[in-house]
C-alpha cells in the first residue's frame, strides 16, 4: 500500500511565505473496505507546499499512517489536529509512523511527530518510525524530547492576593521611607564635607545642570506660569469688578502667584522634568554597573553624583520661581488691560501693600526645600533601581510622583506653620 | 522572485552538507559609516547557504556597523545587501517583514527582555506572528528551551540566570521560527572558556541539524578555528575586507602580515617580549 504524495513543489510555491495555513483547500476522502478502513487525508496548499496524512490498518489493530510533504511551524497546528484525529478514529493498538515521503521537517514538525510518538508511549502502545532519512534523525536528535516535558524549577508568577499585595505594598513603602532617611543622611554628610572642602563640590557638573535643569525649562515654567496668572484673572475680574474692588486684580493675582501658584507648579514641573530625569540617568547608570565602577574607583556616589544636581536645582529653582511669578503676574496684566480696560500703572500700584518681603523670601525658602526633595528623591530612586529597562521605568514614575506628593505635603506645612508665625 | 530561504528547507542536510551552495547573502559594494565619517567601504562577499560565516577584525574596524547593516538595521552609505533575492534597502515593508522572520539575531548581551521570562521571551514572537493554540506554543518554547540545554528554565527572569545561559536563552529566541538565517554578534564575549566551547557546540549542532546558515562576528580564535566554515577579515585602515576564506588555510597559507598578526595573536611592529 503506498502511501499519498503531496502535491510537487510549483515554481509559485518556492516563494518564501509565511502563514501557509491560511489559503488552503481541504479534500477529505473516506473509503471503506470490507476488512481495512482506509482513509485518505489531503491538504493540498495553493501557494504553498502542503502535506498529505494517509493511515492505514484495521480499527483497534495496527495502523500505518504515512506522512508525506512538509511538515512546518506554519502548518502545525493543523498537521498535530489531523493526526490527532485519525489516530482518535482508529484508537489503534499499535502506530508506525511511515516518513518516506516526507520532503522537508522543522524544529516544530518534529515536535507533532514526537509528541505522537509520546501519546502512544503514555498509552503503552507499540510506536516506531519507519523510513526515516538522516536529515530527520539529525532534527529529531536535537530536540531532546525527554527534557521537553521538564517541569519548569519555579512555578508561574502568578497574580498575588489581595492581603498579599497589601502587605508587599505596605513593606515597600516602609522600606521606601527607611531609604529616604538613610540617603538624607548620606546627603547631610555630603554637604558638611562640602562646607569644608569646596573643592570637593564638581563645579562644572553644577553649572551643566543648572543650564538643565533652568535654562532648559524657562519655556515650559514661563508658559505654563503665564497661563495660571491668566487663569486666575479670568475668574477673579467679574467677581472684583462687581463689589469695584478691580482696583485689588493686580495684589489678587501677585498673592495667588508668589504664595501658591509661583512655587508650587513651577516644582510640579521640575518633579516631572528634571527629577525624573535624574532617577532615569542615575537608573541606566546603575543598570551598566557605572555606580559600582565609581564605587570601585574609591568614589562616594552620593557625592559623585547626586551632590551637583541638588546643588543646581537648589540655585536654579528659586530663581526659576520668580520667573514662574512674573510670568503669571504678566499673565494677569493681559486681562486686565484687555477686559477690564485698567492701566498697567493701576495694576500694579497695590501690590507693594499685599505682598511683603517677608512672603517672597518665605515663598523661596520653601522652594529651596522643593528643590532638594525634587533631586534628592529623583537620585536616590536612581540609586535604588535594581533589574533592568523596566525598573528604570519604574523607579523613574516614582521619583515624579513621590516628588510631587512630598512637595504638595510640604507646601500645606509651610501654610500651617506661617499661619502661626504672622 | 525566488528566495534561497525556501530552497534551503527542501534541499535539507547538514551545514556541511550544504555549505559551498548558491548565496543566500550578498553584499555589493557596502559602504557604511555614521554621518559623513564612513567606517567601510566598498565590501563585497556572499554567504552561502549552510556555512557557518564569521566576520573577523580588530577592535573599530567595523564589523557590527557591516552586521547591522546586513541585518537591515542600518541603512547603508552606498552599496546593496541581498537577502533570498531582495535588495533589503529597496524591498517594501510586507517583504522586509517577510525576510526578517526568516532570520534570527543573537545579540551580544543576548537582549532578552527583562520584565518577561525566558518563555515569554521566546514565545512572543510565535504568538504574534502564527496563530497556534497555547499549549501547542508551550510545546515549541519547551522544545526550543532544551534544544539549548535550558529545560526547566521557562518561568525564570532573564535577571536570575547567568550570562552563558542568557546568551543560549537568547540562541532560543532567535531559533523561535526556525530561521535560515542566523546572526549571531560575539555570542561568546565574555564568557568562560567551558561555556564558550558550550556554545561552540550548540552553534555547530543547530547548524548540522537544521542547516541554518550562522553570520558570526567573533574575535575569539580558538572559537572561529572550531566552528568556521568561511569568513572575512576588515581591517581598519583598509576600512574593507583584507581576507576571504578558511580561517584555517588563511592562518597557514595568508602571506599579509595584517592576517598573521590577527590570526597569530601578534601585534604588528612589536618585538617579542623576553629574550
């Protein structure tokens, strides 16, 4: 009985294609005879070569199936379904496998092979391939069938718990708190070193940074200043102009943007821009052993590293917010002049009388405590990334977020405490 | 348009088998480089079919810049890279697409991704590209996972294993769809010398029993004298190919000093050192 050769190869079919099992034509063909069921299965391709599946033998006895064509990773889904198939009609009591027609086998079409081969083992049924050319044994000899079914050595990651992820979340955060004190610490040593030894201080790295970190961000802190003063005149005009006190838009909008606005979005910025850029520098560093090579080389990377850039943000941020004032004081002429017809002259004559030195220097000071949060926490979740990419993307979301919880926390602090003190 | 790909998976045997067959890369006339500053120029060789290619140099001479143009990750200064027939630089997307499947690339750190696992890593490019039920994927990736000695290894991070073992984690991505090709940058830079003979051994075997075609950038010469069935040496002040052939024969046969130098681990214009 011979077996059923595929289709031959078209000119066509050589096309380098892949997905062969989309386009294809099935023609299933079932005889009986009187003593043998016979059936015939055929997958002839279109474009692509196909194979052909031909069992043979007595249900409950011995079966012969024949392969012939490819048997491929693009068609194995289906060659693993047909022989799975037949073999279930038949449920044979011993298999031979014919592959004297087969013309090509890859990794995968070894593996329908082999895993047919491991059914019928499991059931304790004879199994054995016949007509197997070397080509084949050398595929089938690389796949190691006996460590395929290998238990993997750690179990699935799978999704914790909801108490568990509770308590992992819980400990992080505690562990968090702990490496912002102790990297506080290191920086409080840094800085006492530094008082003593200026020289110590990389210089050329502060100014670098503070061109990063301020000259850098003049447009967008500028811009989004302007349109917060803008904002808050907007709202504040109809409201003033109603009781007449239009006069006060001006001490309105210089009180909005020096005691909240000014400091406060300006920082929220630099969360987001500069400090994640640092926890994302620091991060890469960290990942390509640059912070151990600096270790190695005897430096303190507290220092090394993190020291200019809490030093240039500490210069650049005060001054970066009274920019971020002046625009959004601008931002407030605009309306005034435009909908409410006022002098530049009137608009700002009252001010002096509504905001005192005192409240500008308290503003900055606040803003210098902003800015070393902002460094600070973007170097030290540098510092704590371990892994790879997806860490560094990680710790980088942190430091904006943890920056910007801190600075919002600090800020009502501040509030609190002038409260008491005026 | 034919492609030698096809032709390979129906004219099957071993590396050696095949090796000295038609190309199925060539390279004409390559010049590349970054900006105006050209690293190569004017390279031409073919890779046949079944042979394990390995591209040889010194340090900077352009021999990742020649790979990943051939990979088709950078676009040449001048020149072609053919692959199956097509012209890389000129194909469209849908045939670039269809080439790239056909080809595996080994990188040096072996790039896996590391918020996956090792079955995640290479099951993503089987689940994306063929619509195969998930325990049949689970299969491949087992299969591909001990084809590299890796059994057992599926559930692991790319963090929680070694270097040799990333680097044959990284063989079995690449092996994810049975290419014709496979690229393989410096796959065992820095290595210790049993996993890098490991490796040696898993690059010959994956080679005599699927036939796949190996271009190999290595500098390790017991490696390149073990596996190689042909290769280029560039040179850098030539900023081209100064060799074509056997490893072997050029190391015995070459009369330029710049290919014994390389090939005998002495530096050119040094005195021996000791008596």
């Amino acid at each position: 009985m011979g077996s059923i050769k595929a289709p031959a190869i078209t000119a066509e079919e050589k096309r380098f294609d892949f997905a062969p099992t989309r386009d294809t034509v099935e023609v299933v063909l079932i005889r009986r005879r009187e003593k043998h069921i016979f059936i015939v299965m055929e997958r002839e391709k279109k474009e692509h070569a196909g194979y052909a599946l031909h069992l043979e033998g007595d249900k409950n006895g011995e079966v012969t199936l024949s392969v012939s064509g490819k048997l491929v990773l693009g068609n194995l889904k289906r060659v693993m379904e047909d022989i799975r198939s037949l073999l279930e009609d038949f449920i044979p009591s011993e298999i031979t496998i014919d592959l004297a027609g087969l013309e090509y086998l890859d990794s995968a079409g070894a593996v329908a092979l082999l895993q047919t081969e491991k059914k019928a083992k499991d059931k304790s049924l004879p199994f054995r391939f016949i007509n197997m050319d070397p080509a084949t044994e050398r595929i089938i000899g690389l796949l190691k069938i006996e460590e395929i079914y290998t238990e993997p050595l750690v179990s699935y990651r799978a999704a914790k718990g909801f108490f568990e992820e509770v308590g992992e979340t819980s400990r992080s955060i505690l562990r968090d708190i702990k490496q912002l004190i102790t990297f506080l610490g290191e920086l409080l040593f840094v800085f006492w070193h530094a008082m003593r030894h200026p020289r110590f201080v990389r210089w050329g790295e502060v100014l670098f940074y503070m061109k990063r970190a301020g000259v850098d961000s003049l447009p967008i802190v500028g811009f989004v200043n302007f349109l917060l003063g803008f904002v808050v005149a907007v709202m504040a005009a109809h409201q003033l102009a109603k009781y007449e006190f239009s006069v006060f838009l001006g001490s309105l909008v210089a009180i909005a943007m020096v005691k909240m606005f000014g400091p406060l979005m300006t920082a929220i910025l630099l969360a987001g821009r500069t400090g994640s850029a640092f926890a994302a520098e620091i991060g890469t560093m960290v990942v390509d052993e640059e912070v151990n090579a600096l270790i190695s080389m005897g430096f303190d990377p507290a220092g090394f590293l993190t020291f200019p850039k809490i030093v240039a943000t500490v210069f650049v941020l005060p001054l970066l917010v009274l920019y971020a004032d002046l625009a959004g004081v601008l931002g407030g002429l605009v309306i005034a002049r435009a909908d409410m017809d006022m002098a530049a002259y009137t608009y700002f004559s009252e001010m002096p009388t509504s905001i005192s030195l005192f409240d500008l220097l308290w503003s900055l000071l606040k803003t210098v405590v902003f800015a070393v949060i902002i460094s600070g926490v973007g170097c030290q979740r540098g510092f704590s990334v371990r892994g790879g990419a997806e860490a560094v993307g990680k710790r980088t979301t942190s430091a904006a977020v943890t920056s910007i919880f801190l600075i919002i926390l600090v800020d009502t602090a501040f509030a609190l405490v002038v409260r008491y003190i005026r | 348009m034919e492609t030698p790909t096809r032709q390979i998976r129906q004219n099957r045997g071993t590396g050696e088998e095949q090796a000295g067959g038609e190309p199925i890369i060539t390279v004409k006339g390559l010049a590349a480089g970054y900006g105006k500053d050209t690293v190569i120029e004017n390279v031409s060789f073919e890779v046949r079919r079944g042979e394990i290619f390995v591209i040889l140099g010194v340090s900077g001479c352009g021999k990742s810049t020649l790979l990943k143009n051939m990979m088709g990750l950078y676009r040449p200064l001048a020149g072609k890279v053919i692959i199956g027939g097509v012209d890389i630089n000129a194909a469209g997307k849908e045939e670039i697409k269809k080439i790239r499947l056909n080809m595996g690339v080994l990188f040096q750190s072996a790039a896996l991704f590391g918020s996956m696992t090792i079955g995640e890593n290479i099951s993503l490019v089987l689940k994306e590209y063929l619509d195969l039920p998930d325990e049949t994927i689970d299969l491949i990736v087992r299969m591909k996972l001990a084809m590299v000695d890796l059994a057992g290894y599926g559930n692991h991070l790319p963090s929680e294993i070694s270097g040799g073992m990333k680097i044959r984690a990284g063989f079995a991505r690449a092996m994810a769809l049975d290419p014709s090709v496979l690229f393989l940058d410096e796959p065992s830079a820095g290595l210790d010398p049993v996993t890098a003979a490991e490796i040696d051994i898993l690059i010959k075997s994956i080679n005599a029993g699927m036939g796949t075609t190996m271009v190999i950038i290595t500098q390790e010469l017991e490696s390149i004298f073990n596996i190689a069935t042909r290769g280029i040496l560039l040179d850098k002040g030539e900023k081209g190919i100064i060799a074509e052939g056997d490893p072997r024969e050029l190391k015995e046969n070459s009369s330029d000093p710049r290919v014994t130098s390389f090939f005998n681990r002495k530096p050119m214009g040094q005195k021996k050192v000791g008596t």
